[in-house]
C-alpha cells in the first residue's frame, strides 16, 4: 500500500487532486492522510464533510483500492502540528507527499508571506527527512505558482530561475524563496518536483471548483460590473489560466514516475494565454444570457483609469469597496510581456496519456459554472 500525505486538501488544487485520486483504479491500493485545520475532532469532521459533499462520496468512502483518513494538522507549525500518535503513524505509513496548501493573498509583510511559503516547506522537508531515514520515501510533488518569474520578461523556462529579477508582491517573492529551498534539496538527491500552476479555474469538463478566487472576480471587472462599467484599454494583454482537473491529473502523473524527480512543470496556457478582452466579451455575452444586467462598457486609457478608480473606492459602498481594493494587485501585471513555455511539460504528460486543453475548449463552461452558482439562471442583478 502506498500512504499519501496531502496538504491544503481544503484548497482549490488540493480537492481537485483528491477528487482524481478517488477515482483512479490503481495496482497499489492507496491510503491518503488528508492534513487539515481543525479546533478538534467534531471540527475535523465537518471539514470532512463538507469536502465529501464537495467530491460525492460518503464520509465512510471505501471505494476501490482508495482509502482517506483526515488528520489534524497545520503546515505552520512544527512535525506539521498532528498529535504525538499521529505523527508516528502518518510517517510510518507515508510514501509520497502532496504539497499542495499555501495561501494566496499578495498583500501579506513580508516576513509573514515567508512564514506560509518557506516555513511551512521547512516544516514539511522535515516530515520527509524523517520518512526518508525510514527507508520509504519514494516522491514528494510541491505546487508553487509561474509567478516565482516576477517581472521577467520574455519567454519564461521551464527551469530553475537563478536571474536577478524583481517581484509583483511579497507572494511571488516568498514562493520564489522556497524555490531556491526546494532546488537545494533536489541537489542533495531528495526526490522532489516543482509544479508551476498558473491562474487555477474552474474543471475544464464541468467548470466545478470547491472556491472562487481571482479569476471570477477579475471577469466581473473586466466585465465592468464593479467599476460602474469603466474599464482600462487593456490592448493585447492576456491571462495564462489553467483548469484545476489539469493540473490536479499532471500532479498525479508526476507523483507516480521516477522521471519526473528534479523537473520543474509550467501547468499553464502558455501560448494559447486568453486575451483579457476577449475575456471580457464571453463574460458579457454569458451575463446576458443568464438575464444579469451589467452597466454599459465605458473602456478608457489606463492612465485615466487609475485616476478614476480611487474616485470610485471613494464612492462605493463597504461590499463593492472591498472588491475594487484588489485591482491594483491585478494591474501590475499587465505591463509585463511574459509568455510561460510549457512545450516540455506537455510533451512528458501526453506521453503518459493526459492531454492539454486549451480555454478555447473550457471557458465557456468555467464561466457558465460561476454565473449559474452565484446568480442562478434567470436571476437578474442590478448595477
């Protein structure tokens, strides 16, 4: 049996992975350690819970050759903060590790982005020190972000970044750091792989995800739905976004291959990125159709837009105020010109039998999924 400890299986990337684990037919049977926050037990439970709700299984899922085990934990904290018992079972019994927590906010100090990103990776290499002293450490798979490049510009490799580069926000930075901790450990022989995602949305066959972050809220601003229809000329920029069942499949096809130890893979659009305003027209076009009503698009230079946007923080109520505070994260990317080669990491997975989808194929079905969870169909909303 093969014991596979995942964090952040609450998360966007961490439930999609359980969700394909669940269904996956394999020759060794699996057991997953599922670390998770928790004030106690009946806390643990109801996490549990709703996640199972989330997957479509029963708390007491047995199915196939899989079976879940939900532990309290905290990647924070030292031996990833489980019980004494815990500990020692879970490290007697793992073989792979799942990195998959993290927390996304960009406006963290410093000092507190490392905490999450660097200190919980040390807390984690750890665990893996001891279950490889054991003997039975076969693989450990990291999720960190293509935004490790910063304001690289150009065509980003598909490699360790040693450049000299500046960073959007102290969460890019802090994932970088624990990128040059992760590469030190791969040059002593630890069996690790990077996974580079870019912007996670919705699955690419039912646009389902278990929360909606950035991406949805980004549509409505292009949109103008949260700027009173004002939105920047956005030119030709675009956004590299990826399904979560992508990215979910290549962190499994990667856990499980020997070939995969020391590779670093983008799991991203790449050159097929979506243009923002062509972004912006599907999620009209699909608002319309769902009956919602958004205020006229008023598109202005970006100059003009950055004037006009504290007049509109000034002027917006506790909700939407709450909304438009993030966009100045969001417009700092869109000088860069950054393209994410990814040409050797889908080489390697349609090599073992998963395929890229590009948006063109899933995009519509991503937007119909949040439009038809947050408005139902036929709803109407005012501006």
């Amino acid at each position: 049996m093969k014991g596979i400890l995942i964090t952040g299986a609450t998360g966007s990337i961490g439930a999609a992975v359980v969700k394909e684990l669940i269904s996956m037919n394999t020759k060794d049977p699996l057991h997953l350690f599922l670390l998770m926050r928790a004030k106690d037990e009946k806390h643990l439970l109801e996490r549990f819970s709703s996640l199972c709700d989330f997957w479509g299984i029963a708390e007491t899922f047995t199915g196939g050759s899989v079976s879940i085990e939900p532990v309290i934990g905290d990647v924070s904290l030292p031996r990833l903060g489980m019980k004494e018992d815990v500990f020692t079972e879970v490290v007697s019994r793992t073989t792979h590790i799942l990195h998959c927590a993290g927390n996304v906010r960009m406006n963290l100090p410093l000092e507190e982005a490392r905490l999450i990103s660097v200190g919980a990776l040390e807390n984690l290499l750890r665990i893996a020190e001891t279950i490889g002293d054991q003997g039975h450490l076969e693989k450990i798979d990291v999720i960190t972000t293509i935004g490790v490049a910063g304001r690289m510009s150009g065509i980003i490799p598909e490699r360790e970044l040693v450049e000299e580069r500046s960073y959007h926000n102290t969460y890019e930075q802090a994932k970088a750091e624990a990128e040059v901790l992760l590469f030190s450990k791969i040059k002593e022989g630890v069996p690790i792989t990077i996974h580079r995602p870019s912007m996670v949305v919705g699955d690419s066959r039912d646009g389902r995800i278990i929360g909606f972050k950035i991406f949805y809220y980004l549509c409505e601003f292009l949109a103008g739905q949260k700027t009173s229809g004002l939105v920047p000329w956005l030119g030709d920029a675009s956004l590299d976004i990826v399904p979560v069942d992508f990215v979910a499949k290549a962190m499994i096809v990667s856990l499980f291959s020997e070939e995969a130890i020391g590779k670093v893979f983008h799991l991203c659009s790449g050159r097929d990125a979506v243009r923002l305003m062509f972004l912006a027209e599907e999620f009209r076009r699909l608002a319309e159709e769902f009956s919602i009503k958004l205020p006229p698009r008023i598109v202005i230079p970006m100059p003009a837009f950055k004037l006009l946007y504290y007049f509109l923080v000034f002027t917006a109520d506790e909700k939407r105020k709450r909304a438009l505070k993030t966009l100045p994260y969001f417009m700092k990317y869109l000088g860069n010109k950054q393209i994410f080669e990814n040409r050797q990491t889908l080489a390697f997975l349609k090599e073992r039998g998963l395929a890229f989808v590009p948006p063109k194929d899933y995009l519509d079905k991503v937007l119909r999924h949040y439009l038809n969870t947050k408005y139902g169909l036929g709803s109407r909303l005012s501006h």
